[in-house]
C-alpha cells in the first residue's frame, strides 16, 4: 500500500500546483475546497489552527507517501505533523484527508510578508473567494 495515493489537503504555498510538483511531488486529482474549524495562521511559514466557526480554504491532490516523505524532509517542512482532517471539495462529497499542521503556532507577531503576497497570488488566480483571498496576511 505504500506506493498507493492519499487525499492531502494543502492550504499554504503548496496550494500551486507547479510549486508542489517544484518541490518534486507528483500530485493528481486537484480540487478546490474547505475544512472548517480551523484558522489560517502564517508566521514564517503556514499553518493551521483550531478556531470554532472559521474556515480555510486550500487544495486536495492526491499524493504517494514516498511524495509526502519527500516534501516534509526538506529544511523547514520537517517540524510539519500530519493530522486528519474532512476537506469539503467544491464540487463532491465530503473527503477525509492528511493536512500537515505545525506542532507550535507561529509566534504573536511572527510575520513573512512575501510568503502571504505569494499564497494570495496563488489563492486568488484559483478562484478562491476574494474576502478569503484578502484576509490572508
């Protein structure tokens, strides 16, 4: 089963299809979506955290677990956990997938203004929603 493929749903720079296969991940079956109950938290990098009531929108490729070792061996991405979570597709069913979470949030104050200038631009020329969009910083 190692060689077969997981829902993975990314809601930082990854949601860019040409950065994760950059990063030399092979992904397929990209679909817009949601998952609920957390909040977008950027610091250096992205992450996730749990916040009732609030919404963060990414992408859901389907990716191997040799893809998934690759890209969270890198520098930076290491300290990445996996967690599950329910990401809503635009269009289907409700999916159970891996989102790789930070175990510490980015510290109050944390900020890295061009990592959030290119997560909007990568957001925004996916069509997610503008408030959305705007919001990420």
């Amino acid at each position: 089963m190692r060689g077969g493929r997981v829902d993975v749903f990314f809601y930082g720079v990854f949601v860019d299809i040409d950065t994760l296969s950059g990063a030399g991940a092979a992904p397929g079956n990209p679909r817009r979506a949601h998952v609920d109950g957390f909040a977008l938290r950027i610091g250096q990098r992205a992450t996730l955290v749990p916040a009732a009531g609030s919404r963060v929108y990414g992408m859901l490729f389907a990716l191997t677990h040799s893809d998934l070792d690759r890209l969270y061996a890198a520098p930076g991405l290491e300290l990445y956990r996996p967690e599950a979570v329910l990401a809503h597709p635009f269009e289907g069913m409700p999916t159970p997938a891996l989102c790789y979470v930070l175990h510490e949030a980015p510290r109050p104050g944390e900020r890295n203004p061009e990592y959030a200038a290119r997560l909007q631009r990568a957001l925004s020329k996916l069509g997610f929603p503008a408030d959305y969009v705007a919001s990420v910083m």
